[in-house]
C-alpha cells in the first residue's frame, strides 16, 4: 500500500485529498460492507460520499449495466435517441412535482449546478446569485464562485455577481437562542435588505442545499425556503435546489429535501446515488425556462446508455423497496443513539441529521471551538473498529455519516455501537490534555 501513496503523490496533485494516516485502498464490496487491499472489511456509512446509494453488488444494478454491455452500445451521444435517457428523464419529471418538467442530463452535481446556473442566467439575463452562507456547490469556476465556504474557494475570482444569505448559522452571536419563527423573520428581513441595498433589480436566481454536504449536514429550519421564495415571487427571481446529496428519499421525511419547506423549486439538481456509483447528474427544470436556452447544446457524455441503464435499475429499486420509509425508520434509531453525547461528553457540539443523513460536531472540551484533529481522530478511531465515516464542516470539524438507503437495522445499531465508543475515546484523550 505504501507503493500505492507514493506513486499517488508523484502524480496526483497535492490537494486531492486522502483520509487516514494510512489511506486504504478499497478493493471490493458486498451489501454495505467494502473490503480494502489488505483483506479489512467495514461497514460503510460514507458511500463514497453519499453515492453508493443502495450499497454494493446491488444484482438488479449490475445486470442493467451488463445487459446494456451486452448490446455492443456504451455511448452514442445525444445526437441520437437514448431509450433509457428518456425512460430515466420521464421518471425523474414524474417524481419532481415541478410543472411541465424536462430534465438535462450531465455527469456530476458541478456540471448540474453549472447548467443550473446558465438556465436561470439566461432566463432572467442577469449575473446576480443568491446562494447561502456555508454551502458548496462543486469545484468548477462557476460553481465556486457561489460556494459559501472559504475551505473550498481558491480564487476570488467570479464569472457571476453573489451575494450571500443566512440560512444555516443559527450558533452566530446574532441570532442564538431564537426560535425558529424568530430566526425565519431574521433571515426573510436580511434577504430583503440584501435586495434592497446590494443587488440591481434583476437577480436571476437563488440556489440552495436543503441540506448542507460539505457544510456538515447543517440545514435551515424547516419553511425557510418558503419564507425566501414568498419574497423571491415577489421580484421573479428563480429558485434552484440544490438535491446532488439530498434527493430520493435520503433525509426519509420527503423524497426530495427541500419537500420538508413546502416549496416546489423552478430547478432542482441532482447527482451523486442516482447512478449507484456510475457517473450520472442533471437537472429538472420547469419546461419554459428548460427550453430558454437559444443556442445549440448537447452532452457527449450526459445521459450516457450505460448510466442511464444503472440510474433507472437504480431508481427503480429505490421505489419498489420504499427506501426512504427506511431512512425515516432508522435515522431516528440513529439520531437517538448520539444525541445524548452532546450532553454528556464535552468534545461534541452538536448531534444533527434527517434520515439517513446526520452528523456529530467535533469541539475543544475546554474552549467549545470547532475541533478538526479530534474530527479526524474519530475518523481514524472507527476505521480501526471497522467502520467508514465521513467529515466535513466549515473548519473540518464534523464527521457526517450518509449510509446506503439500503442499510438494515442491525447495521444502524452496529455502527452506532461503532461511532459512540471512538467518539467517547477521542473525548477522553481531548479532557486529559
């Protein structure tokens, strides 16, 4: 393995990062379990960061895919009829509430969000974005620069005008303790001096994470976005949600994230366990502003017959087996394990999450500051005990756990088991320096 590191940092650029002291190499996979090159196995609540949505060798996926093979036919383009991209577009139409909803197929959230980004641009020919204070988007030009979180930004620089909303940041001095009607009025009452005061009059669009990936899992209150759309209405600016790691049915209370507002969007995008682990994204939009766009445009690779071919099996599955009713399920089961750490052990700020989507900040047992080596000595922790977790936050500093849908209650409760003893070591080694 360490053959393996160091002819990934002779190649591969220094930011790319890796986890562990010791990074593994994950060699196969069955259910919700990988194996890496040295023979571990772990229960993965990570899924390769919110993608393996049904877990691994999933029988109805792999036979899709090679079916597909079978045919001679791994890509043609969108200058021809793709049966499975219009198959797939149908469903994910049906299922978005949106309507008249067409959807454009890409292969990642970044690309989703960048297309996102040119319909609602377009639409109202303007530069001007709204996005959230904490958010991440993806690592392209575009996409960073609407990207609220000084971790991930590597330029100044910006093709767009944005201006940044809160939504997420309920622990700052001016707005802890407040209820959640209270902290709604806060954040509708700053959006409408943001457009009084720092935008000119055609803002083009509002894009936001129901739930914050990269961000920790941190969310807003439920009915903020309908509270901020009540206001974008009002100077028809587009509202564009942002579902690469909250769609089908993962926080278990809706089958899209932002369902829980009570708001359909103009555009939501989507990626990340659409595929299972094949590289699929896109966009839903409403059909006008969808068809906007008056130059030419394909996907070489977008709505590809092999993705396409995993992301309908892959839905498919996602629908018969009723998975979000099991992320509704265990997510509480899960929540209830760690909540109780907050009060008890010093080094944890806060327990959060929706289904199967949670998180457990990560503090300083004496000063309650974000604490990312003790994030990252948790991460290590449950590795040795067999478990793969995930972090993130603005400062690194929370772990966040997405397992597969597909996940069982005996697993939950294994990895609970798991989280809360590596938790607990960490914070006694945190208390005695």
């Amino acid at each position: 393995m360490s053959d393996l590191l160091a002819r990934h940092r002779a190649v591969m650029p220094s930011w790319l990062a890796l986890y562990y002291d010791a990074p593994i190499e994950i060699v196969s996979g069955k259910g919700n379990r990988v194996t890496d090159a040295e023979g571990r196995t772990y229960l993965d609540f990570f899924a390769g960061i919110v993608t393996n949505m049904l877990g691994y060798d999933v029988a109805e996926v792999r036979e899709a895919v090679e079916r597909q093979i079978a045919r001679g036919v791994v890509h043609t383009s969108t200058l021809y009829l793709l049966r499975g991209q219009v198959e797939l577009a149908e469903k994910i139409a049906r299922l978005s509430g949106i309507p008249d909803a067409k959807v454009f197929f890409t292969n990642s959230g970044t690309e989703a969000n960048e297309t996102a980004l040119l319909l609602a641009t377009c639409a109202r020919g303007s530069d001007q974005v709204l996005a959230m204070r904490n958010s991440y988007h993806g690592r392209s030009y575009g996409t960073i620069a609407i990207t609220g979180n000084k971790g991930w930004k590597n330029s100044a620089l910006s093709p767009l005008n944005v201006h940044y909303l809160h939504g997420t940041d309920r622990d700052r001095p001016a707005f802890r303790g407040m209820s959640d009607t209270a902290y709604i009025e806060a954040c509708v009452a700053d959006l409408r001096d943001v457009l009084a005061t720092a935008t000119a009059p055609d803002v083009a669009c509002l894009i936001a994470e129901p739930v914050q990936g990269v961000g920790g899992f941190a969310m807003a209150p439920d009915g903020l976005f309908a509270a901020y759309k009540e206001v974008l209405d009002e100077h028809g600016i587009l509202f564009v949600s942002d579902e690469v790691q909250t769609g089908w049915g993962r926080t278990g209370s809706s089958f899209w994230g932002i369902g829980d507002h009570g708001v359909t969007p103009d555009a939501m995008t989507f990626a990340k366990g659409l595929g299972n682990g094949f590289a699929i994204g896109g966009v839903v939009a409403r059909g006008d502003l969808m068809d906007g766009l008056t130059a030419n445009g394909v996907a070489t690779f977008g709505g590809n017959p092999v993705s396409t071919a995993a992301a309908n099996a892959t839905l498919d599955y996602v629908l018969d087996h009723d998975l979000q009713s099991n992320a509704a399920r265990l997510g509480p089961i899960l929540l209830e394990g760690l909540r109780p750490l907050a009060d008890s052990l010093p080094a944890v700020g806060a327990v959060r999450g929706k289904g199967l989507m949670f998180a457990v900040d990560m503090v300083d047992p004496g000063t309650g500051a974000p604490a990312p080596a003790l994030a990252a000595a948790v991460l290590e922790g449950t590795r040795r005990r067999g478990l793969l977790v995930g972090k993130g936050g603005l400062h690194g500093s929370v772990l966040r756990m997405a397992p597969p849908l597909t996940l069982g209650e005996e697993e939950a409760r294994e990895g609970l088991a798991i989280l809360v003893e590596a938790i607990t070591e960490v914070n006694a080694a945190a208390e005695q320096h």
